[in-house]
C-alpha cells in the first residue's frame, strides 16, 4: 500500500501545520495569509525530499471534538485545494479533533490521496471530551464517496486515555481487522514525544498493515525507528529551530531524508 501511495516503502511525510483558522479562537489571519504560509510549507517540504504532506489545522486550539464548523471546513478546503496545485507530492487531511465527515469533504473537493484519524476504534477521552470510535460510520461514508483516501489511524493515540483499557498491540488488530484501517499510527504522549521503540516493535509484530511513527521523530533517532516500522509522520523536527509554530525548514526536512 504504501509504495503505491507515497512512492517508496518507507515514507516520510510531513506536516503542513495550518495557522489558527477563521472562527477560532486565536483565529486572527486572512484566508491569504493561511494560503501564503500553508504554500510556503508545502514547497519546503516537498523541496527537502519528503515523500508526502498532511493538511492540519493545528492551531484551532481548544479543539472541538465533534463537528468543526462549516467555515472551518470551507478554509481547509480552499486551503488544500491551493496547496495541491503547488506540489507533485501526495497530499493528506487532518481536522483535529477527528472529525472525519469534515476529512472526507476536503479529500473530496481537493484530491486528498489519504487521511489521519484519530480515533478509528476504541473510543476515548481527550482533554476536551470524549471521542467515539468512527470507523463503522467513516467506512460507510467512504465506500459511496467520489474519491476513496487511504487512512491512517492511530491506535491510542496522544492526548486520549482509553474508555475501556486494551493493549496496544490487541487496538492494532482492531484498528486492521474491524477499522479496516490502511495502516496504523504510533505516537508518544504528545506532540514531539517519540514512541518507545518497545511500542513500535510489538505493534509491527501484531499487523500486517503498515505502521507509522507518528511523532517525536527527529535526525538522530529516525534510523533505530525506521529499522522498525515502515515510515514516519514528522511534524516539530521539520519546523526552523525545531519550533512547531515555525514555518518548515527545508535543510531540516534534507537533513533527516540523508540520514535514511
């Protein structure tokens, strides 16, 4: 899957993290200015080698956990309709916090190849609520879409503590065998928080799907977690001086792809 996708066996794909949206509560900038620095981003990684790009909305802070609104929807969407005419990359959609209607309208209207859910079974608490598993209703709603992204999902992922306890590797059979889920994400904590190799290993040994590292990647230890799974999502590392609210660094995003 993932060769066909992302052209390689081990993908790198990084993140467009967009600034706060319109309608949010730190929301202060224009649609261009979200579409200038969301293109920058995108050119940057593409630039330094990565192999793929996620449009986030990471700034919409505190995030809502069910339904965006529809402005939100509409700037993400202008948004990556934007970035996919300036990269020859595979594109992706995220709209925190896992709303996946909202995911599947903008991979709809902007060619997004695949998207990240973060809660595709096992539902859960976050900070900001709680969070039930979609993949009976994102399942459905994808097979009669006009476009069908691959998904990503992550298994337990940061920022969410389980409604029913569950091993890592028995939410990685789920997410495979009931959430038909393309491959899985392993994530630390939190947001630059790498997972344990320990984790990473005993999921890949439980799928047969692809496993991705999904945060706290960076230069020095990307070669021990690619010896274990088959890519990486990698946000922070990418940004000028390792800074998450910084814009992409393309000598950072160089950097790491050397070292592969």
């Amino acid at each position: 899957m993932l060769k066909e996708l992302f052209g390689t066996s081990k993908p790198v794909i990084g993140m467009v993290h967009l600034p706060a949206l319109p309608g949010s509560p730190m929301g202060t900038k224009s649609l261009d200015e979200i579409v200038e620095f969301a293109l920058a981003d995108a050119r940057s990684l593409q630039a330094g080698g990565a192999h793929a790009l996620i449009v986030e909305n990471q700034f919409d802070q505190p995030f809502v956990t069910g339904s965006v609104s529809p402005l939100t929807v509409a700037v993400m969407t202008a948004v990556a309709c934007e970035v996919r005419k300036v990269v020859t990359i595979p594109m992706g959609v995220n709209v925190l916090f896992n709303d996946w209607q909202a995911e599947l309208a903008v991979a709809a209207a902007a060619g997004a190849q695949f998207m990240r859910v973060e809660v595709l079974v096992d539902s859960c608490w976050s900070d900001m609520g709680f969070l039930p598993a979609c993949a009976p209703d994102l399942l459905r709603a994808r097979a009669s879409s006009p476009v069908k992204p691959a998904i990503l999902a992550d298994i337990q992922g940061k920022y969410t503590s389980l409604a029913v306890p569950k091993t890592l590797a028995d939410s990685a059979a789920d997410a495979e065998a009931r959430g038909l889920a393309d491959a899985v994400i392993v994530t630390g904590t939190g947001t630059g928080h790498s997972a344990t190799i320990d984790d990473l290993s005993v999921v890949k040994e439980k799928v047969k799907i692809p496993v991705l590292a999904g945060s706290g990647i960076t230069a020095e230890n990307v070669r021990e977690v690619f010896g274990v799974v088959d890519g990486a999502i990698i946000g922070s590392y990418f940004k000028q001086d390792g800074r998450l609210a910084n814009p992409v660094d393309a000598n950072r995003v160089r950097n790491l792809i050397g070292r592969l």
